[in-house]
C-alpha cells in the first residue's frame, strides 16, 4: 500500500475510533430515555410508532455498524497470513 494511501486509511480509522467514543457517551442518554418511556402520558400511539420505528432502525445500523467493523479487521488480518 502507498504511503499516501496508508495515511488515508489511518485518517478514516481514527474518524471512526471518534464517532465510536461518541456513541459510547451516548449510553447515558439511552438510560434515559428508557426512564423517561415510564413517565404517564409519555406519547401518543402514533408517535409510539415513530420511537419504536427509530428504535429498530438504530438497532439494525449499530448491527450493521459492527459486522462491517469486524469483516474489516478480519480481512486485514487474512491479508497478512498469507
């Protein structure tokens, strides 16, 4: 690999490493919003569905998110066993 392509992909890992310790600091505010589902009158069957629906949707892309994470490591660990 070129050095300037090297330096590309250190730059888009340590992006990554980045937006992985912002999700990480988000843990706190998905407490939260278990806690706050709790509260009388919280929301409307409709808008249920918009928060379930958003739920789902962040569950299937940090899922997502991770397979893709783990075929990267992998393959680059396969490219230098051989």
């Amino acid at each position: 690999m070129k050095t300037e392509h090297k330096a590309k992909v250190e730059q888009k890992v340590a992006a990554v490493k980045a937006s992985y310790a912002q999700l990480g600091s988000g843990e706190g505010d998905l407490s939260e919003l278990l806690r706050i589902i709790h509260f009388p009158g919280y929301t409307t069957p409709a808008e249920a569905v918009f928060t379930v629906g958003i739920a789902e949707s962040l569950a299937t892309i940090a899922a997502g998110l991770n397979q893709l994470h783990q075929t990267l490591v992998e393959g680059a660990k396969a490219v230098v066993a051989r």
